[in-house]
C-alpha cells in the first residue's frame, strides 16, 4: 500500500523494575538521571541483577484515499493572440487579445487521515546498553517494527475525521 506518512511519533517510557523500588514510591526522572540512578543502583551488590524496562509507543498520521467521490472542477484555460507591426520605420507595439476557449474538466481525490498507534512494545535494557541509548526513536523504532511485522494488529487504526480535497484544499 502506498503510503504518505503527514506525521509520526515514537515515545518511550523507562522504568527500572519496580521490586528494586517497592518500599518507596516511583519517582520521575528524565533519561539521563534514570542513567545515573541505575549506575548508582547496580553499584549496591546487596541488590538482584535488574535491568531497565523501556515501554515504546508510536503513533503516526498517514492519508489515505477515501471512499468519498470528490466532484470534478473545471479549471480555466487561457490563450492570447498579439502582434506587432513595423512599416518603413513606423511601427505599433505589441498588443494582445484574449480569446475564450474550453475549460478543462479534472478528477478530484478525497483523502482521509488516520491515526495509526501502537501500544507499549516492551525493551529490557542493563545499565550498559541503557547508558549507550542517545536517542528513544533510534531504540524504539526497530523493535516497534519488528514487533508490528510480527503481528500487523497490534496497529490501532481510527480516522481522525480530518479530509483532503486534492482540487480545493482541505474541509
């Protein structure tokens, strides 16, 4: 199917397992302190070896053709005649007349825009590979990918009512 990809988002969230947290509650941290905690963690060999679990979601908008017929238009055509005339040194600039021809008749296409999300896609990271992680999309997009060819109806699809007429624009 081909495609036009308008917008596309991947997201992560990262959490170290909750049982290394359970006499205290959960706290928000950015990526780069939930590094240095679990540095800082796996440090304490009083603790079970855990790793990082990243939670990677997408959603992305992608038109589509509609089932929606789309009147044609006419657009307007234009020709012009002119001349110039010269005459033993005399002469007439140039002058034009418009003369009316057909209109062209054109085939409109409707588009319609979806929505396509995937749920968390689960990632388990140790402290190393959790430290080499510079970008969410670079991790995330992979595992996403792979887990959507595996099964295709992971993928949440719903039209989010917005429209596309290719001879006026959007409605």
């Amino acid at each position: 199917m081909n495609r036009l990809v308008i917008a596309a988002l991947c997201s992560a969230s990262l959490s170290i397992a909750p049982s290394l947290f359970a006499a205290s509650p959960s706290q928000n941290l950015d990526l780069a302190g939930l590094k240095v905690k679990c540095n800082e963690l796996q440090a304490n060999e009083q603790l079970k070896p855990f790793k990082a679990v990243v939670s990677c979601k997408q959603t992305s908008t992608e038109w589509r053709p509609s089932q929606a017929e789309a009147d044609p238009t006419q657009i307007a055509n234009f020709k012009e005649v002119g001349a110039s005339f010269t005459l033993k040194g005399y002469e007439v600039p140039f002058k034009s007349e418009a003369i009316e021809i057909p209109s062209s008749f054109v085939s409109c296409s409707i588009l319609e825009q979806v929505r396509k999300s995937v749920p968390a896609v689960d990632i388990e990271l140790s402290c190393e590979a959790l430290n080499s992680v510079d970008s969410i999309a670079d991790l995330c997009a992979p595992a996403i990918d792979a887990r959507v060819d595996a099964d295709p109806s992971i993928v949440f699809e719903e039209l989010t009512g917005a429209t596309y007429n290719s001879c006026s624009g959007k409605k």
